[in-house]
C-alpha cells in the first residue's frame, strides 16, 4: 500500500469516476491507481501526462501563468487532470455524465494533501 492509496480511493468512490491515477508528468508512468471497469491505466496515464505536460508548456509560453485544471470530454468519458509543483499529475477517468464540479473539488483536495 502507498501512502497515495487512500486519496486514489477517495477519488474512485465520486459518482461517475472509473479510475484515479497519479502518473509522472516527465514520462508518463503510473506511480499508483486504483481502476475500475477495466481500465487501461498505461494508457490513461500516457494520454494524461501528455496533455499536461503539453497545457503546462503553451500556458507558459502564452504567459497565462500555470495550469490549474484540465479536461478533456469525449463521447464515451472524461479525462480530469491537475498537478503541482512536483512532476506527479493527478488523474481521473469519469462517464460523461458524472459531475465535473464535484470531481474538481475533490481533485483539488487530494492535490493539497500531495504538496
């Protein structure tokens, strides 16, 4: 068990979410999970840190300052993603009718506990 266990469980008990994920922003590996419904971790995690890794980057260049929140929302889920000052990224995988709000609340809450 690491100590990243309980928030990732927090995080997959929310209405909706299918996996949470905290995954290096640098190479894209998951430090920790917990799935559900069959979720390929390695490829959420992948997909998550790329994107990060790419809205931090323009964020920066653009001069808008860091970024706090990302989502991407397809036909079959969503992707939510917020990291720090470390290279770890938190992510999670929800159906497309789950709460966005609520999900971004509790994102926020696991982030302060990561710092």
């Amino acid at each position: 068990m690491t100590p990243f266990r309980p928030m990732l469980e927090a995080l997959t008990r929310q209405r909706g979410v299918r996996a949470s994920l905290i995954v290096s922003e640098n190479d894209g590996l998951v430090v920790d999970s917990s799935l559900r419904f069959d979720q390929d971790g390695d490829r959420v995690a992948a997909l998550a840190a790329s994107m990060y890794r790419k809205a931090r980057l323009s964020a920066r260049a653009a001069r808008l300052g860091a970024v706090a929140f990302l989502q991407l929302d397809a036909e079959r889920g969503r992707v939510c993603a917020v990291g720090g000052r470390s290279d770890l990224v938190i992510v999670v995988v929800a159906d497309p009718a789950a709460n966005v709000g609520l999900i971004r609340v509790e994102l926020f809450k696991a982030l302060e506990s990561l710092e």
